[in-house]
C-alpha cells in the first residue's frame, strides 16, 4: 500500500529533475554556443579568410546570437507551460472542464477526440508569439524573411485544416485501437503508424507540398540535361526535376529529394538556382543522391520505427499505470478511458527524457554528411562542392565558430571547417 502511494510521488520528483537538468543543460549548452560566436566574431577563421568577408562572418555570428537567445526565452517558457500542463494540474482541469460537455462515460471517443482536440489548439496558440517574432523580427532582422502576414495566415489556415483532415481520423482510430484490442493494441497502433509514414512519404511531395509553394518542372536545358547525365551516372531517376518558389518566404536556399520509391522527385529552390553555377548545383545534387547511395534514408526510416515501436510499448505499458497519471498532476477518468490523456502526458513527457540520447542521434546524422559528400566528391568536383557550401554557409548566415561541445549535441550537420577540411583532404 506504502509502495503504491509512493509510486506517483516518486515519478513526479523523477520528472522534475529531468526537466531540471535538460532545462539546465541547454541553457548552458547555448550560453557556450553564444560564448564562443561573440569571441570569434571579430575575425574571420584563418581557413576563410579569402573566401568569406568579415561583414558576412559577422553577421552570421549575430544572427546566431539572435537566435540562440531568444531560444533561452522559449525554453524557460515552454518548461513553465509543461509544468502547467502537467504538475501544476492544467491538463486534469481541461479534462474536468471539457467532460460535462461531453461526458466520457457516455462519449467516450468523441469526448477523448475533443481533448486531444482543445489540447493542440490552445498548445498552438501559445505558440502562435514565438513563432512570429521568430519570422517577422528575427529572421525579418536579418533580411531573411519574405513573407508577408498575408501568406504566413494563408499557411496557419493551410496547415490548421489539414492537420485536423488527416489527424482527427488518424487520432480517432488510435484511440479506437487504444480502447477495443487488449494489451497488445500497441502493436498495431505501431502497424498503423508506420504505414502512415510511408503513404505520407508518397502523397506528400505530389498532393500536400504543392498546397504550400508552387512547383515548376525545371525548364533550363542544359541544366536539365547534366542533371539527368548525373542520375544516369549515379545509377538514379527521379519522378521529375522541380524548382519551388522558395523566395517567397524565405532567403535561405536549398535542395532535397523528396517522396518514396517511384514519387521520388527532385527539388530546388529558386533561390539555389540564382547563387550555384551549374557545376556547383550538380555537386549539391550529388551529395543529396549520396544518402540515397549510402541508404541514409533508408537506415534513418528503419531507426525511426524501431524508437516508435520502444515508444508504443512504453506507452501501452503506462497508460495502465495509476502513478503515471498521478505523478504527472492528472486525475484519470477513473472506470473510463483515459487514452486521450495517456496520448498527450506520453508525448509532452518522453521529450524531456529523450534529450539526453539527442548526441547520439547527432553523431550519426554528422557521419551520414560526410558519406554524402565523400561520394559527392567522386561524382563530382570536390572543388565545385565546397564553393557550394560556401556559399549556401555565407548565404544562410550559418556561424563558422560555433562551440565544440554545442556541436555535439546539436548539429545534425558538421561544421563548415570540419567538412570543407575533409573535402579538401
């Protein structure tokens, strides 16, 4: 009896320091990171020193301040709305407030739906500062927004409809699943979710994306032909050749594929095609097939299933758990589903318990880069590609001094001086 009244108390405490230390641990990581930018900014690395000027390095080094420390706001931020959602009892007083609405006894999956429901919107509101001070100040500062409040509504609209279009059906049938299959509904819920994935890597690029930007099959000739002499050459074909009118929010340029199997298509944003000569494109191209010839893709996938099957299995265990809900501040509905609330504790929780596993997805993530670019360099002109990424580097305002040890927790791509050193070994 001790043992179970202990149970919640101690997960609580277990999660509080959790949330303690990851909270503690990024802010020190970012004040390192902003630590190391301001006493470079100065100078311009020795190894750059001809290729990139000091204006450029500095306003790099400024603009990743701008965003590291306006970070630091939104994390102490988000921690507090976490902690209100849960410890403080936000999300049991939604739950209690919503119920003679809609009464889960005699509702159940409409009023589960209708939490899930009310639970997102309100997250999305409180977001909703963040996100334009994000884009109209900071990026707005730095010359690299291109949106206007028109656009950036149209997309709020845009995304709100379809994300409650595909996710409604997809939460009902989870819950569906969560309350009519036993102990083992997590197995198909996994099922379930990783055919989702799938669909969603091949009607993404032909039915979602062109709801956002407009795509044009890429209409320069020569270009066109070396790329499809580069695919040939690689051993790949692609769907099509398109260019994304990414000018129209951004000023940050890019290239990627995109779709699954014979979806795949091949996409550049105008504002590549304006920077890179065509050797230098060709060489971006070719790292970008590099992941494919590695099976980064591929390997990525398969990891992200195997973490989602760990994850349904932990979450069909709690959410049979009394101190689960107890220690996280919500009262369960009790004799009644609680699925909607096990959902959302699960989903807010498990981030702040994955962070610390967050290096060694980064450490691969960086090799995978260096594989792509090993054999973009082999397909192409290792020259071309480093004068790529020097421009994609000064054109995105990306800091040359970031700190070693934010890099390792961090970055999902290694630092310029890393790459380039191995491009140019």
């Amino acid at each position: 009896m001790q043992a179970s009244l202990n149970a919640p108390l101690l997960f609580s405490g277990l999660f509080a320091i959790a949330l303690l230390t990851s909270v503690g641990l990024k802010i020190w990581l970012s004040l390192r990171q902003m630590r190391h930018v301001s006493q470079h900014r100065t100078q311009v690395p020795a190894q750059f020193e001809t290729s990139v000027s000091l204006a450029s390095h500095q306003k790099a080094a400024d603009y990743t301040l701008a965003k590291t420390s306006f970070g630091i706001f939104g994390l102490l931020f988000n921690a507090a709305v976490l902690v209100g959602w849960t410890l403080l009892g936000g999300l049991s007083s939604l739950n209690q407030a919503l119920n003679p609405w809609l009464p889960v006894a005699e509702h159940p999956l409409a009023q589960q739906l209708l939490l899930l429901f009310a639970f997102t919107t309100l997250g999305g509101l409180i977001d909703l500062p963040f996100s334009l001070y994000q884009i109209f100040v900071i990026e707005a500062r730095f010359g690299f927004n291109k949106m206007s409040l028109k656009l950036w509504l149209s997309d709020l609209l845009k995304s709100s409809v379809l994300g409650a279009l595909v996710g409604l059906p997809l939460a009902a049938l989870m819950l569906w699943l969560m309350g009519s299959l036993g102990n083992r509904w997590w197995i198909w819920a996994w099922v379930v979710w990783m055919a989702f994935n799938l669909l969603m890597l091949v009607i993404y690029p032909t039915w979602i994306a062109p709801l956002f930007n407009q795509f044009k099959p890429l209409d320069n000739p020569e270009l066109v032909a070396r790329v499809n002499a580069l695919m040939a050459r690689c051993g790949f074909s692609a769907k099509g050749f398109f260019v994304m009118d990414g000018s129209r929010r951004s000023g940050h340029a890019n290239a990627y594929f995109t779709g699954f199997g014979s979806a795949k298509r091949v996409v550049f944003f105008d504002t590549l095609l304006e920077k890179l000569t065509p050797d230098e494109v060709d060489a971006v191209l070719a790292h970008e097939l590099g992941h494919f010839k590695h099976k980064h893709i591929l390997k990525r996938i398969v990891t992200m299933f195997a973490i989602s099957g760990l994850g349904f299995a932990l979450l069909g265990w709690a959410a049979t758990q009394v101190w689960f809900y107890a220690g996280l501040g919500v009262e369960p509905n009790f004799g009644e589903p609680n699925n909607a609330l096990a959902l959302i504790l699960f989903l807010s929780v498990v981030p702040v318990f994955s962070f610390f596993i967050a290096p060694l997805m980064s450490v691969s993530s960086r090799q995978h880069e260096f594989e792509a670019d090993a054999y973009a360099k082999t397909q192409t002109s290792g020259l071309a590609l480093r004068q790529a990424l020097l421009k994609l580097i000064e054109d995105n305002a990306s800091t040359l001094t970031p700190d070693p040890v934010y890099v390792k927790f961090y970055y999902s791509h290694p630092p310029a001086t890393q790459r380039l050193a191995r491009l140019a070994a």
